[in-house]
C-alpha cells in the first residue's frame, strides 16, 4: 500500500497559516478522502515510536504525525500533521548522536568487588537479578534503578532506588504547543498514555519526580512526544506538589555476559509553556554492566 492517503491532509497543511492539519479522526480522514477506514491500521499510521515509523511521503514533506487521543465530534482516535520547517530532527532524539566507545563498566557478578561494595540489603535484591536466565523491559529497568545506574547518573541523594517504580497506562487530557515556530495549541483529548515507571527522590535534598521511557534492543531515533505526553499526564495530576518533574530515556540491550546501558537526563521543554520539540538531551550516560 502506498503512502498516498496523506496526500491531502499534506496539502492542507502546506496551505494553512498554522502549518497544521487537523485534529480530526483518522477514519473519517480516511473516508472523507474516499478510501475504505479497514484498509488501514489506525495505530500504526499515527502512533509513531521511532523514526523509520513515519510514513515515507510525511519524512518526504517534513511531516511530524501526532496522536491526539479521542476525537470528540468523530470516530475513534484524531491526530494532526505538523509542518518541521526545521525539519523532523526536531521531533525525535537521535540515539546515533551519542555514540560513544567509552562505557562505565560495572561487575555485579556474585563476588565481585563492585557487588561487595554494596549494602546488604542491595546485595541481597541484586542475588535475584544474578539468577535470572533471560531479562523483560520491566527487568531491565528495575535492575537499572536497584544497581545505582539511574542514581549516579542523575546526581539522586540516594545510592540505589530500591523500591519497584509506579507504572500506569490510561487516558489523560493536557494541551501543548507543538514547535516554537507554530503558534498553535493542541489538545490530547482523553487519550492513552503508557507511564513505563516514574517514582519520587531527592537530588540536592530537592523532591524530584522522575518519570522514565524505557526501550530495549538497539539504538533508535525516538519520537520525542513518547518523553512528553508521559511528563504531561503525570504533571496535570501533580500539579500542586512541590518538585521538578525530570523526564529520562533508558535504553537497555543484552549483550554477551551482561548488559549495555544508555541513559539520556532529558529537559522537558523551556519556559512555562510546553512546547513538544523542545525537549532534549541534556545528559548521556552508558554503562556496561556484568552480571
């Protein structure tokens, strides 16, 4: 199938002022346009995770799709199109970018000295990680949190975070501006949003929330708004706490004899508005760890 459906909401959007297309429901798009909505899988055209996701003729235009959650004067889920006059680079963090040979390498293999010089208590939540023959996302990440990777990385008061994170997936509204250059505000209308693990600590005796996007495998270029729309949701429901919402990217691979770490400390956006792409990476920290 061609990517050819988007042909009219790209002119539409090369049109208006706003640079934007939409928000309108993908299947009455797609029937306005006059093509059949079951031909189509309305996720995978606008739920966009990583670059080479992105349909063909959008990269082409520089088109950036954006899930919207519910549309509420048509079917099922809206999405609009935003116009990168700067490009698409702005809606997405190039892992390649960091691409570095140097690791911090750190061996929790029993009796090692890197796990003797642990607590205890650490040790003895480490033991279970130690007979694990193979590893889930949720693994990693917890691994990751109970082995001082995510501590040292973002400077916490803490040595380890124990505790397992909070995860959540449900539907949120908050509204954001997509790029400084488009003076437009979006709304996420009671949509889904999947929160991989956010938990609470202190950095320079200061409560901070850390709210965490966790992939494995290898390096990609993530769409931006799977940082944002996460720190959104929390921060909408968190809006009368007192502490720094601190959104981090943790990509995990396996790798012979342990694990390769990847941990981006990311800013979420500058000044009081949200803006979408102005989330980057401030920090970039990797580590091997054998275990």
């Amino acid at each position: 199938m061609t990517d050819s459906h988007w042909q009219a909401a790209i002119q539409t959007a090369r049109n208006s002022k706003s640079g934007i297309y939409g928000p309108q429901s993908f299947r009455d798009y797609i029937t306005d346009i006059g093509q059949d909505p079951r031909d189509y899988r309305t996720a995978a055209e606008i739920s966009i995770d990583k670059r080479r996701d992105l349909a063909s003729e959008l990269e082409q235009n520089d088109m950036m799709v954006l899930r919207l959650g519910r549309a509420p004067d048509g079917t099922g889920t809206q999405f609009a199109l935003v116009e990168a006059e700067g490009g698409l680079d702005d809606f997405f963090i190039d892992e390649a970018t960091f691409d570095s040979d140097q690791y911090t390498e750190l061996d929790l293999r029993p009796e090692s000295q890197d796990a003797q010089n642990f607590a205890q208590q650490t040790q003895d939540r480490l033991r279970a990680y130690q007979l694990l023959p193979q590893f889930s996302e949720s693994s990693l990440v917890n691994l990751a949190l109970t082995s001082g990777l995510v501590s040292r990385t973002l400077g916490l008061d803490v040595e380890t975070v124990g505790a397992a994170p909070a995860t959540v997936a449900s539907t949120f509204e908050f509204e954001f501006q997509p790029h400084p250059a488009t003076p437009v505000t979006l709304r996420h209308n009671n949509g889904q949003v999947e929160v991989d693990a956010c938990f609470v600590s202190r950095r320079n005796g200061k409560r901070v929330l850390i709210v965490l996007e966790a992939k494995t495998g290898t390096k990609r270029s993530l769409a931006k708004h799977k940082l944002f729309y996460p720190l959104m949701s929390l921060q909408s429901e968190a809006s009368n706490e007192d502490f720094e919402i601190i959104p981090v990217y943790l990509r995990a691979q396996e790798i012979k004899g342990g694990i390769d770490y990847h941990i981006y400390e990311c800013t979420p956006f500058d000044g009081e508005k949200p803006v979408l792409s102005s989330v980057r990476v401030d920090s970039h920290s990797q580590y091997r760890l054998r275990i």
